[in-house]
C-alpha cells in the first residue's frame, strides 16, 4: 500500500511538473523580437528562446521537442507577455512570425506607395522612391526603358519582415504583379495595357464605367486625338514636383510627355499602379462610338459620340453642380 502510494505521489509531482513546465505562462512582460536563422537546430532554438527570456529553460522546451513532430519555423517573433510554453512551440510549428502590413490600394502611385512604406516605419519615403527608380530591371521584360516601377507595383496588402529592404519589398510588388496578369491572360502589349489601364484606374471610379472609358480612350488613340485627361497632366506635375493640388493654365500648356492635352497618343508609361478591375478594361474595351465622357458629382460617367453630344452632357453636369451649391 505504501509504495503504491508513493507511485502515486510521483506520478502526482510529474503532472505537477509538466504542468509547470508546458502550461504555466512565462515570458517577457514589454516588447521582445527573437530571429530564428535558417537551419537552426531545434537544440539551439530551445537555448536562444531561453536567454531572452521567452521560455523558463532549454531543458524544458528539449523535453517538449521530444514529445513533439514537426518542423520550427525560421523567421522573427515577437513576445510581448507571458505564454505557456506549448503556445511558443506551436508558434513555431505555424510559423506565426512578426510582420508589418501594407496596404497598397489600387491607384497609388510611386509616390503615395513610397510614403504608405514610411508610415509603416519599414523605410524613409526617399530611400523607397529611389529604389522604386533604380530597380527598373525587375521589369526590363516589359518594359526596358522604363523610368521606374510605376504600374508594376500590384496593389494588395503585404506583409514585410521588419528588416525587408526597398529591393525586397519592390520585388514581392512586382511578383504580385506577375501573377495577376498572367491570371488575366495578359502577355501582349503589356507595357501599353498597364499604361492605359492606369489611366483608367484614375478617371473613373464606376467599375461597370471602365470598360466604356477603356473604349473611349481606344478611339481617339485610333482617330489621333489627344486624350486630353487630367490624371496625366497631375502626375506630369508631380514628376516635376510642381503639383499643388490643383490643375493650372500652365500645367495644360506643359511641355512634359505626359501632358495628354498637348501629346497624341498614351504618355511614356503608367501614371499609376492598376487594379484587376482597371487592367480587364485596358485589355477588353467596349466596342462603341463614344469619343468623350465627363463624370458627374456622383461619379458617374455621361458618355457622348460628338461633341455636341459631350458638351450638352458638360452644360448639363455644370447646371446640376451650380442647382447644388457649394459642398
């Protein structure tokens, strides 16, 4: 009976320590990155682990490694407040590493994308813009003699390392991009598409209107008649630093190959960074007669095949703003 007991008790303390061990939380009680390199053995995971104070001991997360299958994950964690230790292992399991999210909507430029990268303290918006220009290999299949990456910066929402550089993050972008376009089927004349679908993106905000703008823009580009659309005329503006949130006399009068006023024919490159809905316009336009489109307060688009029609439409637009007041 005695030594029954006496099992019992042990067996008593084992549980007592295991529970110790694996599901009494520990850990460091502020803000502490720990970076797994690649190939490290799980052995010395369980020493780095412990050192920074993670893990109450190497011993301890041994013992679990033994009871436990499968492969720790390599990266940066991040622990800010005590954890049983089984919650660290299957962390490491997943793989739940610490990243930093960018939220890059359709229609940023390098610019906005440069100061969404700032924000997100990942790097000074000058550094990023610099590399968004040096960087242009990414895309010499495309487009070999393009000033930068603007249009081929995939909007989406990324996740970085906190030690990603501007030529990795630029690379992810551009990956990004590589596989929506090969989704929508796009691999002729992607340099003019993604131009033009960047035009699209900034000129209308209707997604049932795009193909229609997309098919407007497609016969005057046919007929040798200037697009004549601001969004260019701003971003020729902003390449020159010269924007000051609205457009000028002198901005229409500008010299610059994007100005679309005074040039035939789409600008040199993208003014923007597309979405899907703007890249499927670019590659399947409306087939119609219209040549021009205002859009209205609301943001819808009035379509016209003459321009008697458009100006009607413009007097119309003009008469209903003024009926309104101001905003």
């Amino acid at each position: 009976m005695k030594f029954i007991k006496a099992l019992l008790l042990l067996i008593l303390i084992a549980a007592a320590a295991l529970g110790y061990l694996f599901y009494l939380p520990y850990g460091p009680h502020s803000e502490t990155f720990v970076e797994i390199a690649p190939g490290t053995s799980s052995t010395a995971i369980g020493a780095q682990l412990a050192k920074s104070g993670i893990i109450r001991s190497q011993l301890s997360f041994d013992v679990l490694r033994a009871y436990k299958s499968g492969t720790l994950k390599a990266g940066e964690y991040r622990f800010d407040h005590a954890v049983p230790l089984s919650t660290v292992y299957a962390r490491l399991l997943k793989g739940d590493v610490y990243t930093i999210a960018v939220s890059i909507p359709e229609g940023l430029n390098i610019f906005d994308i440069a100061q969404a990268v700032e924000s997100a303290g990942l790097a000074p918006q000058a550094t990023f813009l610099a590399a968004e220009r040096s960087q242009t290999a990414l895309i010499a299949a495309y487009s070999p003699n393009a000033a930068s990456l603007e249009g081929y910066l995939f909007p989406d929402t990324y996740h970085f390392s906190r030690h990603a550089t501007p030529e990795q993050m630029l690379a992810t972008m551009v990956r990004r991009f590589r596989q929506a376009t090969a989704q929508l089927g796009l691999t002729k004349n992607v340099a003019t598409t993604i131009t033009l679908a960047s035009i699209i993106e900034k000129e209308v905000s209707q997604p049932s209107e795009r193909p229609l703008v997309a098919g407007v823009f497609i016969n005057r580009l046919a007929r040798n008649i200037p697009l004549a659309t601001d969004p260019t005329v701003i971003y020729a503006a902003l390449l020159d630093n010269r924007y000051r949130g609205t457009i000028y006399a002198s901005d229409l009068l500008s010299g610059s190959p994007y100005n679309t006023y005074r040039h035939v024919g789409l600008p040199p490159g993208p003014i923007c960074n597309p979405g899907v809905a703007a890249l499927r316009a670019a590659i399947s336009p409306a087939r119609t007669d219209y040549l021009y489109f205002v859009s209205d307060a609301a943001g819808h688009s009035r379509f016209a095949a003459t321009l008697k029609e458009h100006t009607a439409n413009v007097l119309q637009y003009r008469k209903a703003e003024h009926a309104a007041g101001p905003h």
